[in-house]
C-alpha cells in the first residue's frame, strides 16, 4: 500500500506524504520486499529508500535469503547495474569486517 502511495505522491509532486511514506517503507523491508523495493527505489530517485534496502541486505545471513526471492530473480534480470553496485557494497562491507576482525586478533 506505501509503495503505490509513494508512487502517487511523486506523481502529484507531494513531498511531505512522500517522505513519509518513503520513511515507513524504510523500516519495513524485509526479505521477501527488499529487492522489489530497492528496484523501485532505484527506477523512481528514491535514495534514501534506496541506501535502506542496500543497508538491510548487508548481513550475509539476509543476503543470502534475499537472493532465493523472485524480487531479487527479477533484480538480476533487469537492474544488472544495481545488482554490481549492490555486491559492491556487499564485498566491500565483509571486506572492512574482515580487515577489523584481523586487526583486533
């Protein structure tokens, strides 16, 4: 229902109701919606929705099962640039992980 509302506002250039739908839509992502939601995010300018679903699949263990969703099929599919910048953000992620936990051994 945020999602269409979201959409609606931006159409109708209402930038208090999108702000707070993008806000809600934030902190409700979870497995099943957060490739479909970033995809939208992505197509439709919404960065700071955008930087949430990115900042939500950070951990390895809902990565991986965000991977075995159709949104995220679909994500492959047809937003290949956003799946590169998605792993990027990933491996740089468990990069840093790595490089602190070797730091503090």
């Amino acid at each position: 229902m945020f999602r269409h509302l979201l959409l609606a506002a931006k159409r109708y250039g209402i930038r208090s109701l999108s702000a707070i739908c993008e806000r809600v839509l934030s902190e409700c992502i979870d497995v099943e919606t957060a490739a479909a939601t970033l995809a939208m995010a992505h197509r439709q300018g919404f960065e700071k929705l955008k930087e949430a679903c990115f900042e939500f699949m950070m951990d390895p263990c809902i990565f991986e099962l965000v991977q075995e969703t159709k949104g995220y099929f679909k994500l492959e599919c047809w937003e290949t640039s956003l799946v590169e910048d998605l792993w990027g953000k990933y491996c740089g992620r468990r990069d840093i992980g790595i490089f602190e936990d070797l730091l503090t051994a």
